[in-house]
C-alpha cells in the first residue's frame, strides 16, 4: 500500500512540474507559471501557485525566454525598436499552438466613461497603475504618484462632518440653550443685540468655515488626480 501510494504521488509531481511554464525575466526573476495569451508586446499569465489569483501582464521587452510546459522554447531577441521572438521546438514532443486566441492590435488604453478599459476589459485604479508602473516611464509613474497623493487628499473632505457638527454645538452653546437663564446671564455678559454669546458664535463661525473648506479642497484633489490619471493614460498611448 505504501509503494502505491509513493507511486501515485510521484505521478502527480511528475504531471504537475510537465504542466508548468517557466518565464525567465532579463532582471534574473524566474517565475513558475501558467501562460494565458501572447500579444505583440505583452504576455498574460498566472502564477502557477496561485492560478485562482489575478492575471499578471509583463512587457515582452522585459523577458529573456519563457520555456513551455510541453518543450517549446521561446527566446525574447530585443532590436533598437522592437521585440523579436525566436522559437525553439522540441522535436520529441508535438509544439503546443500558443497563438491560437485571436491578437489584440489596439493595445492602448481606452477611455470608459470615468474608469478605463484595456483590451477590452474594465480596469480598476489600482489595475491602471500596474500597468503604468511596468512601463518604468519616469514621466508616467511620477503622474501616477502625484494622482495617488490627489486621491488621499481626498478623503480630507470627509472632516467636514464633524467640523459641521462641532459648528452647530458651539452655536447651540452661543444661544444658552445648555445653561439655565441665570447662570448664562452671570458667566457670559459679552453678548450682541441677538442675546447670542460672541465668543462661541465666533468658534461656531470658524467651524463652519472648515466644514465648508473641506469638500472644496476634496472636489479640487479629485480634478486634479483625474487630470493627472488622464495625462499619464495620455503619454502611455503616445509611447506604447
């Protein structure tokens, strides 16, 4: 029983390692993978440890070789303009057709109302700033990190809340509406003609001019983040 089930595992091991693709990066990366599509300029793949996790998208420009689960051997030749592919096939075994899904021509990134699509699928934020990133374009990834930056001075706007509400508790405190008539007549004598305490009215003021100031700069931050994710989508497609 033992021996079977050594047997059984060795098996498995061996189809396992048979069905992985190896993607060689000319940084000296390996990567045990599985290869979903081939574009002129990209290739689309899974980790083979994670094949339910997201899809990774490298720049051919970037690989040495990738070496196929069923013998093929590709090898990435880089000219002063373009990517070659040199592929090797090993005679022992039939060449396993990696082209056989139809190739994207258009590989920019295309505006979709106020998200963006590549390849025809809808892009994420986050999935737009990968594949901004990979280009190592120093123009494009400073765009890209002043467009995060925007993003998190976004959030700025949400302090309105509790300076609105901080607003209105200094305003209902200028009124005397916490204090009995008495002891507001003794402890705050400075008062205008309308019986409100000035110097609450004037933390009541303040307050709500922050609460107001907040949500502009939000709205300013989000132009400029969408100004700065434009521009970066903008150079990309000029470039690549």
């Amino acid at each position: 029983m033992k021996k079977i089930f050594l047997f059984l595992v060795t098996v498995l091991s061996f189809c396992t390692a048979k069905s992985q693709d190896t993607i060689f990066k000319k940084s000296g990366d390996i990567v045990i993978a599985k290869v979903l599509e081939i574009s002129p300029t990209e290739v689309k793949y899974k980790r083979f440890d994670f094949l339910d996790g997201p899809i990774y998208i490298e720049i051919k420009s970037n690989l040495d070789k990738i070496n196929y689960s069923n013998g093929v051997k590709e090898i990435f030749t880089s000219t002063s303009n373009a990517t070659t592919n040199q592929v090797i096939i090993n005679n022992n075994e039939p060449p396993r057709d990696y082209y056989n899904r139809p190739v994207i021509a258009n590989n920019k990134i295309e505006k979709w109302g106020i998200q963006y699509k590549y390849h025809n699928e809808r892009l994420t934020e986050r999935d737009l700033y990968e594949i901004l990133n990979q280009t190592k374009d120093k123009k494009i990834i400073t765009l890209v990190a002043q467009a995060k930056d925007a993003k998190a001075l976004q959030f700025i706007g949400f302090l309105g809340i509790p300076l609105g509400i901080v607003s209105g508790i200094f305003f209902l405190k200028s009124t005397g509406m916490f204090y009995s008539s008495t002891s507001y007549n003794s402890s705050y004598p400075n008062r205008n003609r309308y019986g409100l305490n000035n110097t609450d009215l004037a933390y009541s003021g303040l307050f709500l001019a922050g609460a107001i100031t907040c949500p502009i700069i939000s709205g300013v931050q989000k132009s400029k983040r969408n100004t700065y994710n434009h521009d970066a989508v903008k150079l990309y497609n000029e470039k690549y």
